[in-house]
C-alpha cells in the first residue's frame, strides 16, 4: 500500500480511506520475508513459501483479533541479515503493552521474541505466538517435538481435520519442497497445531496455550508473558523454472453451475420498494431466507412479492430447531403453502434424525439440509446429522485477520473444504452460503463494533465488501466453488454495507462493484472448466448464459497483472478497474464495464482488484474446446 495513491481510488479498491501499516522487505540469508506492524509474512526460501507467517495475537473472550498498534519501531536492515525492535500495544480496555524483538542472519535463522504486559486483569481466550504454515505443505513431511520429549512423524493433513492433530508441541521439522527441510522451535508456552482452512485460512497454525485447558482465562496486570520461536531453513533447492505470467485456460462444460442466491434476513422485509427493487435489478437469483429461530415475524406479503421478482424458488434457513419448537416449524409451512411460495430447499440447525422428520413433514417436497449455519469449522464437528439431502455451510474471509492478502489467499482452501465434506458424508450435496467477506452472525461470542469503515477481523462489516477489491473476492468465490459442482452458492448483500447495493442508505438500489458481478452471474446454466495457473493472484467463472458463454477474470492482488488467454480473441472484453467505478458512480457512465481492445497476443492487462468481462457468442464455443 502507498500514501500517495490518491483517495477516490483508494476508496474505489477498498471502500474505505483507511491505510494499512506499509510492509518491510527483510532479508535473513537465503530467507525473504516481509515485516507489516508486528507480523512477519510470507517467509520464503529457494520460490518456495516455507512458512505462511509469524505473529503476537491477543484474542478476545469472543475470540475477536484485534490488530496490534506500532508506537516505535527500529530496524537495521543489511543486505542479508536484520533487526527489528518494536513498541506497540493493543487498543483494548484495559490497554496491553507488547514490545516485539526480531532479528534474522546470514545463515537463514530468524528469532521472533514477543512479551505482552496487561495494565490491568484483563479475560483473553488465547495470548501468545502464532506460527502459521503455507497450504502448499499440504501432504508433506513434518516431524514434531513434544513435551514429554518425543517425536513424532506425519504429513500435513491432506483432508480438514476438525481438531488439532498435533499436541504438546515444542518444535516441528517440516518438508517445504522435495528435500528441503526447515525447523521451527517454541519457547514459552505448550503449543498445539490447528488446520486454519476450517475457517477458510490458506495456512496450518502452531499457536500457544492448549485448547485443552480452562479458557478464557486472566491475563495479570503487569505479569509479562514472553513467547519466542526461533525458525531455521536448511538446504535451499535451486529456484524453480521461472513460471509465465497467470494464464487462464478455459475448457468445456464441466456441469450445471450452481443456484446463486442472496442471503436475506427476516428484518429486511420491508414494504418500502426499495427491497423489490434490489431483488428485480439482480433476478433472476435466488432468494435465501435465514431466520434465526421459526419464532421469528416474517412479512409473508413481502416475501412472497421478493420470491415472484426473483424468479426462483425460495431457500429457507432456520438457525436453531429444536423438537419444542415443532408446532411452529409445522405452521411455518402452512404459511408458505397457502401463499403458493414453494420452498425448494429447507435446511434447519442441529439436522437430527427426529429434526429432519419435523422438516419433512412441514416442507413437503422440499430438500432438507443440515450441518451449521456458522463456518467450516462448526460444521466440521457436527455429530448425529440425520438423513439430510444437503450439507450446509457459511463462509466469512476475515475471522482470523482482516488484512487485505487473507481473504484473498483464503479462497485456495475452498476446494479442502468441500473435498472434506464430501468425504465425510459421500453423495451428499453441498450448498455453500450466505457467506460473505464480513461475519454477520459469529459463534464464538461477541463480536468487534464496527461502523464498516475499518478492516476488523470477525466484524458484522467490512468496507471492502462493496468495494472492487468485494468483487474480486467474489468472483474468486462463486467460481472456486462452481468448479467443485456445488448445487447452490449464495452471498450476503440486500442489507447496507452487505456488499451489493452502495452506500449506509437501505433505500440505495445503487449496485456496488461487486452487484454488477453478481449480474452478470445470474441466469447462468452450466459451468465451464478453467484451470488457473496462479491462483495466489488471480481468479476466474467461466460459465454459459443463453446465447453466449462469459469469463469473469479478477486480479485478486493491489499489483497490476497481465493475464493470458486463448479465448481472448474469440470474443468482446470488458473491464471494470478503479477508474471505471470512479467514472461510473460519479455519474458520467451509466454502465461501469469499458471496452477493451483485444491484443494479437491473447494477452488482457488488469489493474489492481479490476475484474474483466469476456462475452463469446455461442457460435464461438468451439474455442474453449482444447
């Protein structure tokens, strides 16, 4: 991030004036890494990312993660070795004080020491380092240390274990690329390792204090904890091939592309129009009902008005079913029957055997789902699901950190998800939704305030979400999704600040960046293969529409990328990037998309978070065809 990018555009990416702490190259031997606030990122060795980051978390009694504030940072900073003394302290109340010390040498070896200090007693669910591994360990070699001074020998999980495989842990030797091995020692605390794709992070965590004992627990005023890790690569491989550019390769049908719904809450039923008019500027999409309890007051003349406007059938989630709430899970679907609103797909939350029989019985017809209406994790740990027709699942990008490379990176544990689920509950269909970049609902606690305008993690609102920086993750969503044959997708986004509709006013029927993306989607019947060659930065949706097939493509980075594509010559390209949007919502074009002119070498220039609209007549297909 640069101060001088100048503020409409910085307002046009991330919908909000706000500028993240600047990252610091550092350099420890053979090991890169990156220094922003207290956190190390992406330490990397040989082209391959050895670990995913470092980090000193406060994590509150509702599991909230605020971000630690700099108040003095020194560095030195040598050709290949460093280091880094830091003040800083986390805004809560009472106040913590945290002084970080780094230091990296010549040989590849980095110390990370972090010491927290409460002003007052103060309740935390977790205090202490955070060692995170890259996803691409995923399947290779890792040896731990123990405790009690053993060690033992595994992979990294290939499928999403829903508890910490690994505990008691006081160091780990890892397999970062074929014989090339690195070690990680901790100090200071017990430590244990959790698979982090559970909440949609592409990492595995080593982090201190055991999940096996009481919490939330008390930090003393003025007892320091101190934590350190000291990290270690050994041989370094020769880089890889240097790899071309991301390049997107489109292929056939793949299978039909999944209903796209808008997740829509009871409260929002509103006879004012403005409701009405949302769900008409988007159908046809599907409407998807949460409700937190059959109790709640639903204004069926609304609903049954939105569902018609739709185009589609309703989908009906209801957070919390219990066998004393029968009676009225059975007039519920009265109502819906005798207002002619068909309810394709109910699911209720815990599915039990005796759950799913009320359900069926009130929804006759309908397909019942069950899992969790929270994260991948809750519905991981799901236990005595009865004979449901589909798995449900939310998804936020932001309940670990809210800085703008997570979510991003978060959308490559996507398919771990999915694969897990499947195999956990063979021939079960998936629906995935509504999920968004911001957490609504958390069932973990309380969560941070939050007026929209600052990234905080496991917040109701994030700016970004109707921002283009929102309809790059989108399009990195719903198409990561759509290529692992779900039958339904669905997003949060008729409310103010859901990420659709602009602006804090619920009467705007204005479409944010990413509501002109999910126009596009809509109506889509099948799904296209497309293989992405760099996904860490790039994503795509290829997908067939009457009369034509269209490939969204969405620079998932703040750097600017050249993107090739065979199929660019065979259609009509259209971009929206920062300029686009300013020109658009300023009201000089009525339409945010500008044409592009197709290059001799298939070659498409996206700025940063733009998005690109490739339409090809159907008499065209024949160039998806490999």
């Amino acid at each position: 991030m640069t101060v001088a990018m100048d503020v409409c555009t910085r307002v046009a990416l991330f919908g909000t004036k706000e500028i993240p702490a600047d990252a610091i190259a550092l350099q420890a031997g053979p090991l890169s890494l990156r220094l922003q606030g207290t956190k190390l990122l992406a330490l990397r060795a040989g082209g391959h990312e050895v670990w995913h980051g470092v980090a000193f978390v406060y994590r509150s009694a509702g599991w909230g993660t605020p971000e630690s504030i700099v108040d003095v940072c020194k560095t030195r900073i040598g050709v290949s070795d460093f280091s880094v003394d830091i003040q800083a302290h986390f805004a809560v109340a009472p106040r913590i004080d945290l002084h970080i010390r780094i230091e990296g040498d010549v040989s590849g070896r980095v110390r990370y020491e972090g010491t927290a200090v409460a002003q007052e007693d103060i309740a935390t669910q977790r205090t202490g380092l955070c060692v995170m591994h890259p996803m691409s360990a995923m399947g290779r070699a890792v040896e731990i240390g123990h405790d009690d001074g053993r060690t033992s020998f595994s992979t990294f999980p290939r499928l999403v274990p829903p508890w910490p495989p690994f505990m008691l842990v006081k160091s780990l030797r890892h397999e970062f690329a074929d014989g090339a091995w690195a070690s990680c020692r901790l100090f200071g605390e017990s430590f244990e390792f959790e698979d982090q794709r559970n909440n949609a992070d592409a990492s595995f965590k080593v982090y201190g204090r055991s999940n096996s004992m009481p919490r939330p627990y008390c930090l003393r005023a003025g007892v320091p904890l101190t934590q350190r890790v000291e990290l270690e690569v050994g041989r370094v491989p020769f880089p890889a091939q240097a790899v071309e550019g991301p390049a997107f390769a489109v292929g056939t049908a793949l299978d039909r592309c999944p209903a796209i719904g808008i997740g829509l809450a009871p409260e929002q039923l509103v006879e004012d129009g403005q409701l009405l008019a949302k769900v008409k500027a988007l159908s046809p999409i599907q409407i998807h009902l949460v409700l937190d309890s059959p109790h709640d007051v639903v204004d069926f003349d609304v609903l049954e008005k939105c569902v018609v406007a739709s185009g589609r059938p309703l989908r009906l989630d209801i957070r919390v079913v219990t066998v004393s709430s029968a009676a009225r899970i059975m007039s519920l679907g009265r109502l819906l029957q005798e207002r002619g609103i068909h309810a394709e797909a109910v699911a209720g939350f815990p599915a039990t055997h005796s759950m799913v029989a009320v359900l069926r019985d009130a929804f006759p017809g309908a397909a019942i789902g069950g899992g969790t209406p929270y994260f991948f994790a809750q519905f991981n740990r799901v236990e005595n699901l009865g004979p449901v027709n589909f798995l449900s699942f939310t998804v936020s990008a932001i309940v670990h950190g809210a800085d703008d490379q997570s979510p991003m990176d978060g959308l490559q544990s996507l398919p771990s998800l999915i694969d897990t689920a499947r195999t956990r509950h063979p021939e079960v269909a998936v629906r995935v939704g509504p999920s968004g970049i911001a957490a609504p609902r958390s069932p973990l606690g309380d969560q941070p305030a939050s007026d929209g305008t600052r990234r905080i993690a496991l917040a109701r609102r994030d700016p970004r979400s109707g921002a283009l920086y929102g309809a790059a993750w989108m399009i990195g969503h719903i198409g990561t999704l759509a290529q692992c044959a779900l039958q339904a997708v669905s997003v949060w986004g008729f409310g103010p600040g859901e990420g659709l509709f602009f602006g804090d006013d619920a009467s705007s029927v204005q479409l944010t960046p990413a509501g002109w993306v999910l126009r596009e989607i809509r109506g889509a019947s099948s799904v296209l293969r497309v293989h992405v060659t760099h996904p860490a930065s790039s994503a795509a949706f290829a997908f067939v529409r009457p009369g034509a097939s269209i490939v969204l493509m969405a620079n998932l980075s703040e750097t600017a990328l050249w993107i090739r594509t065979e199929s660019l010559s065979a259609g009509v390209l259209h971009l929206l990037d920062a300029h686009a949007w300013i020109e658009h919502h300023e009201g000089r074009h009525p339409d945010p998309w500008r044409a592009v002119a197709s290059t001799e070498d298939c070659v498409c220039h996206l700025p940063a978070f733009a998005v690109a609209r490739l339409v090809i007549p159907s008499a065209s297909e024949h160039a998806f065809k490999r």
